[in-house]
C-alpha cells in the first residue's frame, strides 16, 4: 500500500523548498558586494589643494596624498579614524564622526591615512 500525500500539502513543501533556496541564494549573493561609505571625504592638503574622495570603501585602511592632510572632512554616513602614519596604526589619532570634520593645528603632524568604523 503507498501512502501518497495531498496536493495541498506538496505544493506547500515545493514552496518551502523555492522560498530556502531562494533564501541561500540572495545571501550568498549579496555577501560579496563591497559596502561603501556613502558620501563624499574631502580632504586639504599643505599645499591647499583639495582631495575628494567619493564613496570610499569601509574595508581597509585609506592613504592620503604623499604630503598628508591638514584637514579632513567626513561627510559620509559612517565614522572614520584618522592616523599621522601611512598604514592605519600608530598613537596619533582622531576620531571624525559623520558629517563632521578635523582640522589639524599647525604644530601637529599631518593626517596621512583613515579607515572607517564600522
């Protein structure tokens, strides 16, 4: 005797099984997109030339022009940290939260790099 099941039933299960796979494959499909910080980070450097970046990418560490930064403006949508080093790491550092800005004193070493808290 085979004991089959109502229609009702296996087109509940067939949906069950399309919404997971659908499912695994919308995350698996967005964990590789790359976050952004949305906005804009301009910075000045010594020789007052402004340095915008649009959009920066909130993985990794950030360098600024060779020269360093006198004064940083964040006006993305995701906190930054500023570092006199070139690689994100050292002491001397300030935090810059969104739509906010730093701007050096004249006896300060220059920002040289940034990453995002995120």
């Amino acid at each position: 005797m085979s004991v089959t099941a109502p229609p009702s039933v296996l087109r509940r299960r067939t949906g069950i099984a399309a919404g997971a796979a659908l499912l695994a494959l919308v995350a698996t499909g967005c964990s590789g997109l790359g976050r952004t910080a949305v906005g804009p980070v301009s910075y000045t450097t010594g020789r007052d030339e402004v340095v915008t970046v649009h959009s920066p990418s909130v993985k990794g560490c950030h360098t600024m022009e060779p020269a360093g930064a006198e004064k940083v403006e964040n006006r993305t949508l995701v906190d930054m940290i500023l570092y006199t080093t070139r690689d994100c790491s050292g002491r001397g550092t300030a935090y810059v939260a969104t739509t906010f800005s730093d701007t050096n004193a004249q006896s300060a070493l220059p920002w040289r790099s940034y990453r995002f808290v995120h």
